[in-house]
C-alpha cells in the first residue's frame, strides 16, 4: 500500500530499504506508487530521504 511505502521510506533501515528496491526492481509498476508517495513530501525540505526515493523512482522510470 501506498502507507507502507511511506512508512518503508520514512523509517526503515538499510534492510528495508533494500527490500522495497528488490520488489521495485521486479515489479515496476511499484516505482510509480513511489514517486506518488515521495512527491507529497517535496514541499518538505527536510524530507530527504522521501527526495532520494523521488529521484530513484523517476531515474529507474526513465530506463525501464
């Protein structure tokens, strides 16, 4: 869901972070429900981790 991506980006560690990237990885359709969710933060300048997502999503977008 759209809230446990929030919750993965926001505060979960290296393992976690890792795991969303390997299903995002198979499953690209996941990199658009990232992009979603890290643009609601974008206002947030603080929000760096929810940026790094951003433009994860939006590169590996790019080159699917």
């Amino acid at each position: 869901t759209l809230a446990a991506i929030d919750n993965v980006i926001a505060r979960g560690g290296w393992g976690d972070w890792a795991e969303l990237r390997r299903a995002a990885l198979l499953d690209r359709s996941l990199l658009d429900k990232v992009a979603r969710v890290c643009r609601a933060h974008t206002a947030d300048p603080y929000a760096q981790r929810h940026h790094f997502w951003l433009h994860y999503a939006e590169e590996h977008r790019s080159t699917a």
